[in-house]
C-alpha cells in the first residue's frame, strides 16, 4: 500500500474492475458458442466481480486515508531550573522529566491575558484527565512577577482555577532567573513596561515539552480551539515513548 493515495488507490480498483469486467465479457462470447447455458450464468459473475472489487475499495481506502500524524517539530532543549511551587516545596526540571508538559508564563494580578489562559489550562487539564493521561503529563506555570506571587498568593490562585496538584504546578521564585529561563529558554518575550495596571508585558503562548525536555510546539493560549489540538499533542508524545 506504500505510496498510493486515495485517488490513485480509487483509480487502481477501478481500472482493475473493467479489466475484469472485459475479461468477463470475452469470455462469455466463447462460452456462448459452446454452451447454450452460459450466457445466463456470465453476468452473475461480472456483478459479483463488480461487487467483490467495490467491497475491497471500501475496506482499503479509509485504511489509506488514516495516516499516522505528523511528528511534532523541535525548537532545543528547556535549560535546568530550579524554583519553588505554591506549596514551598522545591521544584526543578527534573520534576517533570520523563513526562509531557505545557509551560506559560502569567503572574495572578494580570487583568488581561492570563486569566483567559488559565481557563484554558483548566479545560486542557480535564481534557487530559479524559483521555487517561494524567499520570505521563503536566502543566507548569512560571510566575513573571514572583516578588508578588508568593507560594501562598499561587496556592489561592490554583485553587480557584482548580490546578490539581501534581498535575498543574504554580512556580515562583527569583524574577532574574524566571525572565531569563522565559527569553533564553523558551524563546518567549517579557518585559516590564510603564502601567501600573500591568506592569509586565508577556506573551500568551503555550509551549509544549517532550519527555527529554525538548520544546516540541508553541501555542495560541487564548483561543479555546487549543484545548483539543494541545491534548492531541500531547497524547501523540505521550504514545511515542521516547
């Protein structure tokens, strides 16, 4: 089945069906002149060749058209870190090694972006909860504005958009270390900028990591539409098993 499409596919079985249907044809004219019988039974068989090559381009065709997905890119590998969770206890890469997982960057008074992400981070969480990977994946929030997310501030904000522990971790720690790791590790911008509302400028994309603690994909946090399409993600490096 290497190399044929749909379409060739179709084409292949219907140009195999008039062969056998000219086949048919030819001889049953020889039939004829010898037997006064066989021009009755001939076109049974052609319908039944007919229906047998149908049959087989309903079985192979949908075969064609499920294609294994296509692998995920690599954009280098998330640098060690080592930073705190909302329950003080310490958190470093190697807590999530060996796992899939989702990292953005927020901060809890964030009036704009980050709440909408959150959300989404809840429903991707109970999407993965449905899909019975909760044991070989997490999803890690850095805190852009550690100084104020303290340990105690991110357990109340877990708690209201339901983080389970374990599976969704808050981290803080020092803001040096945390910008660095979101530019130089990441690729992602921020940058304090003149609003007291927001003091900070980040980005709202979410950023998928293998197992080796390779960056395999960045997303749009803000759409709804990336709680399916991150899952699939996810359960596709999950299935991989490095």
């Amino acid at each position: 089945m290497t190399g044929l499409t749909p379409g060739n596919f179709e084409t292949q079985a219907q140009t195999e069906t008039a062969a056998a249907a000219q086949a048919s044809a030819a001889a049953s004219a020889g039939k004829a002149s010898a037997s006064r019988g066989g021009g009755l039974r001939w076109p049974w068989l052609i319908g039944g060749l007919l229906c047998v090559a149908g049959a087989a381009a309903m079985v192979v065709i949908p075969f064609v058209l499920a294609q294994a997905p296509e692998p995920l890119e690599r954009y280098g590998a998330v640098p060690s870190f080592a930073l705190t969770d909302r329950f003080g206890e310490p958190f470093t890469n190697a807590d999530v090694a060996g796992k899939v997982w989702v990292a953005n960057f927020m901060f809890t008074t964030c009036p704009s972006i980050c709440p909408v992400m959150s959300r989404h981070l809840g429903g991707l969480q109970a999407e993965l909860r449905e899909r019975g990977l909760r044991d070989g994946v997490a999803i890690v929030s850095f805190s852009v504005q550690p100084e104020v997310d303290t340990p105690e501030v991110l357990r109340d904000y877990g708690n209201q958009h339901g983080a389970e522990p374990g599976l969704w971790n808050l981290l803080t720690g020092d803001r040096a270390d945390i910008w660095q790791l979101s530019k130089d590790g990441f690729k992602l911008h921020v940058g304090a900028v003149d609003n007291p509302v927001e003091p900070i400028a980040h980005t709202g994309k979410l950023v998928l990591v293998d197992q080796a603690g390779v960056i395999r994909g960045y997303y749009d946090g803000l759409t709804p539409a990336v709680i399916d399409v991150l899952a699939a993600d996810m359960e596709q490096l999950v299935s991989e098993r490095p």
